[in-house]
C-alpha cells in the first residue's frame, strides 16, 4: 500500500507543466497542481527537520520589511512542496511556483545574473524582463509599494532623493523556513488563455537560497495573489505525495472571481476563518479547531492550547507549504500518548530517535504489501466541520522496513500558531478556501485526474 516513491525532477515538472492543458472559463481558472518534490522514504528525516525549520519560522514574529541576514543556516533538501504554472511577461512565458498559503509575495527568479545558492541546477531559466515589453519597475510613489514597505516608505526614498517620483520602491527580501529570496518589484501581466491580469505586482528576485523554484504566495495580504486577483475563493486537491511517479497524473489549484453568495460546494464542510489581531501572523489562514480525536477518544487539550492568546499566539492554521502538521510540545505530548496507549504493534523506538517521527510502530508484513490499522485522527472545528483523515496521511512507512511513524512533528518553540496543518494531511482532500464568505471548506475524496 506504500509503493516506493521516487521524486520528480524539476525538469520533469516543467515538462509536465508545459504539457498540461490550462482551462478558463469566464469565471473560473484551472491550473495544474504538481507535487514538486515527493516525501519519499530516504527524504523523510529531511522533510520532518524542514517542517520543523518552517514551523519555527512561521511562529516568528514577522514585519515589513523584513529582516535583512541571507546566510541563515540550510538544510541540504527541499520541503515536499506542490507547484503550479503561470504565465509571465509578454510575450507571456511559463513559469513554475511553489503553492504557499503561509505566505503572500509572488516572485521568480530573474534577470540573466540570477545567483542561487543551494538551489537545484535543474532549476529553469530566469525571468528576463528586459525581454518583457510590459515590465515596469515599481516606483516608490505607487501606493501597491506601501504593501510591502508600510505607508512611510515614501519618506524613506524621498530622503535619498528630493525628487521622490524618480525613485523605485526599495528591494526587498524574504526568508522562507528553508532559505531566503531578495530582489525588487515589478509590475507586470499574469497571462491566462482568456484574461490578462495587467499590473500585477511580482518579485523580480536576484539572489535566492535553497529555492526550487519561485513562490506564489496565496496568503492573507494585499499583495498575494488572491487579493490581486480578487478571488472569491480558490480551492485545490492535494495529489499523494506516495503516488507512483507517473507523469499522467495531475491535480488542479482553481481560482475563481464570481460570488458564490454564500452557496456551499457539493459535500463540501465549513468552519469560519478567524483573523489574527497580531499583524505579524495577519498573513495565515487560521480555523478554530474544537477538539481531536483518536480513535473516537477525545485528547483532551485544554482549550486556551488551540485557542489565539491576546497576543496572537496560538491557533491552527492550514499551510499548503509546510509538509507535515506541526504541533505544540503539549499537545502533540497528549496525541502521541493517546496513540501509543490504543495502538497493540510493538513500538519502534530505534526509528523513532532516527526519523525525527513519532511514535513508531513495527507493523509486521507491511513493507511486504501487508495493510496497517491505527486508530482513527479526526480533527473537529468551530462550527461543527469534521475532519476525518485517511490513514495515509498520518502514518507513514519509514524505510524499506516495517514500521510505520505518526506524521505529526513537535518542538518546544512556543509563540505563533499552535498548530500548523502540513499539505501531508491534507492529500486527497478537495480544500477550498473561500475568501468571499471567510470560511474553509473541505471534504475528503480521491485527488488524481487524469491528463
Ligand atoms: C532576451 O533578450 C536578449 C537580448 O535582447 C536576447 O539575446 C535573448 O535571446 C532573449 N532571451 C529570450 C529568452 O527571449
Ligand atoms: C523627477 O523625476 C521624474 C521622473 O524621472 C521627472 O519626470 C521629473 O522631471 C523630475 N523632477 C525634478 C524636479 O527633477
Ligand atoms: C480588483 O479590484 C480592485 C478594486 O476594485 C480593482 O482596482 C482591480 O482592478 C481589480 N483587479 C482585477 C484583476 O480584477
Ligand atoms: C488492541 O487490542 C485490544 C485488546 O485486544 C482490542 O480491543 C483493540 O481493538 C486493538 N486495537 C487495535 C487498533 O487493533
């Protein structure tokens, strides 16, 4: 049931991203949605310390503009990330991005000096705007620069000129859990086959670290792209991050502009997104998670652990970029507990302290093609939605062994959200983030379409 995975190159993704159809209709646009570098079992260790590296800098604290150091320590791989094509410049040319919810810029690499440190050398060709004849640098003076910098950026460049309007919106940089990005903003056109979005406003980065491609950011902010876009909702369904790697496999990420009006998708259940009143983690999506459940067992996590404090910290929040869930020392400590209380196959410890996972079980014949039984994980939200998730998607075969670890990851750094709900869970969900109507909606279902 755990086919060995092997990850796709990144010229095996642009290939296939090249080679997928993009549908629009008016009010809806489709785009593919790949899984860019699989979890498989090698990588596993590697996943859980990026989860980790990301968590740890997702609960930061984090203002505009943000902090300069590009020499952050590295971590030797990439995150399982998933990423979708756009169409850039004109004449428009494809690019690929990584998906990420937690974040808001969209940027690529770009001009022909691009430096990439840690990167992949597979990586595609740069962005060249000179060869766009609808790249214009951002000027400091337009409004769309104060979304990064804050409304006072204008006095900043007018105090290195007296003539503000000839200057451009200052460079910036952003630090990602694995590496970091710099380079200044451009406005440009995002092309899809019926619609041209023109003046979108995009990173034109010069320097990255341990980037396997650019970012989309679709977090909350004014610059993501769904707030550029102004989309009502986008939804995606994440492909296994086990499928066997053949390329006739695909996922969508559709963005849509009509109102829905309040209409729920078919099967589809909602909780309410809640804002953080703390402008540090204002990019995040968070939902209110009520209660968790193992094997129809309540964990019994008090709530002021899953609830945002008055200064921000706490909460759950959905990132499509982390790969694994994060959670808190005390409540992963009662989640793993309950596991290892209701689970009958012997436990691993060795692969415990070398997998970074936990906890770990020996689950006899299933690197063979045997099945494993663990007891259900159902996550319940405000307002009543049940998330009941596959066991897939929480235990995992560690190793060409027979054990098989709980994919949920601790640490003790507190501060920021409580717990972060990696794209791992989320596989074969239909998510949908409607932005209209303020509430995240899901239901469980099986994500692989054929091309
Ligand atoms: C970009 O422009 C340069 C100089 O005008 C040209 O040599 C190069 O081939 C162009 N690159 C692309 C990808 O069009
Ligand atoms: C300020 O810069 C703009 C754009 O470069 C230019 O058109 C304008 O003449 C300049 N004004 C002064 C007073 O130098
Ligand atoms: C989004 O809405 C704003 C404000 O109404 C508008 O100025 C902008 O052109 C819209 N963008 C797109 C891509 O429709
Ligand atoms: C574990 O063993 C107990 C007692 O034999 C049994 O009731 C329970 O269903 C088993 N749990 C699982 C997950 O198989």
């Amino acid at each position: 049931m755990y086919p060995k995975m092997t990850p796709l190159s990144l010229a095996a993704i642009f290939l296939l991203l090249t080679l997928s159809l993009l549908s629009i209709t008016s009010s809806s646009i489709t785009l593919p949605l790949t899984p860019l570098s699989t979890t498989h079992t090698h990588a596993l260790k590697l996943a859980v310390s990026a989860t980790l590296t990301r968590s740890r800098h997702l609960k930061k604290i984090h203002l505009h503009p943000p902090p300069p150091p590009l020499n952050t320590p590295l971590h030797p791989k990439s995150y399982g990330g998933y990423s979708i094509d756009l169409n850039v410049g004109t004449p428009p040319q494809p690019f690929p991005f990584l998906l990420d919810t937690a974040s808001t810029l969209l940027w690529l690499p770009c001009s022909s000096h691009y430096l990439c440190s840690k990167c992949s050398n597979t990586l595609s060709k740069p962005f060249i705007p000179a060869n766009s004849s609808s790249s214009k640098l951002l000027g400091c003076t337009n409004p769309k620069c104060t979304w990064l910098f804050g409304p006072n950026v204008e006095s900043h460049c007018c105090k290195q000129n007296n003539n503000c309007s000839s200057q451009t919106c200052p460079a910036y940089t952003i630090q990602y859990g694995l590496g970091s990005t710099a380079g200044f903003l451009l406005s440009e056109n995002l092309n899809f086959p019926e619609k041209i979005i023109r003046d979108f406003l995009l990173g034109c980065s010069l320097v990255s670290i341990h980037q396997p491609a650019g970012i989309a950011g679709f977090g909350r902010g004014p610059e993501s792209l769904p707030s550029q876009m102004n989309l009502t909702r986008f939804s995606y369904c994440l492909l296994s991050h086990t499928f066997n790697d053949s390329p006739s496999k695909t996922s969508n990420l559709i963005m849509e502009t009509t109102p829905s009006k309040g209409t729920k998708t078919n099967a589809v259940t909602y909780t309410p997104f809640s804002k953080n009143e703390n402008a540090a983690f204002g990019a995040y999506y968070y939902v209110t998670l009520r209660r968790i459940f193992v094997g129809g067992k309540r964990v019994r996590v008090p709530r002021r652990l899953l609830e945002t404090d008055i200064g921000g910290n706490g909460g759950f929040i959905v990132d499509s970029g982390s790969t694994f869930t994060f959670m808190e020392r005390p409540i992963y400590d009662m989640v793993a507990r309950e596991f290892r209380r209701q689970v009958n196959y012997t436990r691993a410890a060795e692969v415990e302290a070398r997998s970074g996972l936990g906890p770990c079980f020996v689950v006899p014949f299933l690197g063979g093609g045997g099945t494993m039984s663990f007891p259900e994980l159902r996550f319940e939200f405000r307002g009543g939605a049940k998330m009941r998730l596959p066991v897939a998607n929480y235990f995992s075969l560690v190793g060409e062994s027979d054990v098989a670890c709980l994919t949920v990851v601790s640490d003790d750094v507190a501060g920021g959200p409580a717990v972060i709900l990696g794209n791992y869970q989320q596989q074969n969900f239909y998510v949908e983030y409607d932005l209209e109507n303020q509430r995240f909606g899901f239901r469980s279902q099986s994500c692989e379409t054929s091309l």
